[in-house]
C-alpha cells in the first residue's frame, strides 16, 4: 500500500525515535509502502543495522555531534523527502512525573523535559531541514501534543510538559518561516497523535475510553494520512491526528 502518494517516489525518510510506541509503527509502515526507497530509524540505543529498506542507527538529540553524524548518513545518497519526530517525554521513572499543582515544579525536571521535547527537536530542525530536497514536496513533523495548545487549556496541571509542548509548537512555527524562504515546497508541522497505548501514555490512561485509546499503528497510519494530504499553506501549523487544526 502507498502512503505518501503526494512526494516524490523513492522517498528517502527518517524517523526520530524509532523505538517508541509511535516510531516503530511508523518505521513499519512506512517500510512497506513501495513509494519509499529507504528508512533512516533513528534511536538512542540503536545499532548500526540493516532490515531491508529500514537502516537502524543510533541518534542522541540531546548531543549534537550525533545529530550532524546521523544527517550526514540519512542524506548521504540523496536529500530527505520526510523527517518523523517521534520523540518526546512525559515522565521518567520515579523522578520526573507530570504536576499536578505549581508546589510540585521543579527546576531539574522541568529541564530535562524541556531538552527532550523542545530543545531537541529544535536542533534535530537545524540539522535536518538544510538537508531536504529542494525540488518537490517535503514534510519535517515533529510529534506534539494538544495539551501544549494554550488556547484549549482549560484543566491547568502538567505544567513542564504543556508548556514544552508549547514552546516546540513556537519553535516549529518559526522555523517553517525560515524554511519556507529557502525551500518554497517544504512544510514543516506539529501533529497531535491522539491519546496512544504507549510507555509515554500509559500510566495516565486508566480514564480514557477504549475508542479513544489508539494503539500506535492507528495512531501512525492517521498521522502518515494527515502528512500526505498537507500543503505547503498548512506549514508552521499544529494538526491533530484526525487532519483537523489545533490552535496555538
């Protein structure tokens, strides 16, 4: 099945985070659509190896210098066509948890969730969007999350996390100003992916009802729909997994 009928054949892709929930679903697909000549799966942990079109490589985006190494490999044999930010974090062990009021804010864990949902897709953008194909359409989106949209807040809480997703959600508008001055034909979007049955979601998912708990191959093959139908009028916007805009 073809996914991406709006790019360029032998699409050349990558896909940040490529070991979450969303990621590999995402990996999956998009292994198996002919459209798409190679999968540049990038993960922290991974190791450099080969299954079939997917290319498994390790990335840090917290560390630059792996950022430039893992450009350069994704765009060795010819320019990007679509960049998937899959990463992103809520909570982490014990030590970092979602607040639930302002006296739980804490400088060390709002840091570490800010570098992993804002900062590093930021320098994962300065990388990858110099390295996209200057002909033709081409997407760079990055995984958000509709608690960032400060004008749907109406519950409070979860103030790191809303507010980082909120800043990526800047960050994405403004470089896609930039990008579009360079490369007319790339779009450069946030996307929410619905509530997913993932390691990120799971702990707060007990209230959600069954239809409005995805599993990542739902989530991911609704958000591949929503990147293919976009237009270059669509870039520096936020849309939900459903294709439907979500405001800032």
């Amino acid at each position: 099945m073809t996914f991406l009928k709006s790019f360029n054949e032998a699409a050349n892709v990558a896909v940040v985070g490529a070991s979450g929930g969303i990621g590999q679903a995402v990996v999956k697909l998009l292994s198996e659509d002919p459209s798409v000549e190679q999968v540049h799966a990038f993960s922290r942990n991974a190791t450099n190896s080969h299954d079939g079109k997917v290319h498994r490589l390790p990335l840090d985006l917290l560390d630059e210098r792996s950022i430039v190494s893992a450009v350069e490999v994704a765009a060795s044999r010819q320019p990007l066509d679509l960049v998937f930010v899959a990463s992103g974090m809520l909570h982490r062990d014990g030590a970092v948890q979602p607040e639930k009021a302002m006296r739980e804010l804490s400088l060390n864990a709002m840091s570490e969730v800010f570098n992993v949902n804002t900062i590093g897709p930021a320098l994962l953008a300065k990388h990858f969007l110099p390295a996209m194909r200057r002909n033709g359409k081409t997407v760079f989106a990055a995984l958000s999350a509709r608690v960032g949209s400060i004008s749907d807040n109406r519950l409070g809480g979860w103030v790191s996390y809303r507010a980082s997703k909120a800043a990526l959600n800047m960050v994405i508008k403004t470089l896609s100003i930039e990008q579009t001055r360079r490369r007319p034909e790339s779009i450069v979007v946030s996307l929410h992916p619905g509530t997913v049955d993932t390691a990120l979601s799971k702990p707060f998912s007990s209230g959600v009802s069954e239809n409005s708990l995805f599993t990542p191959e739902h989530s991911a093959a609704c958000l591949i729909k929503v990147i293919d139908g976009l237009a270059v009028a669509d870039s520096g916007n936020f849309f939900a997994w459903d294709g439907a805009a979500i405001g800032y």
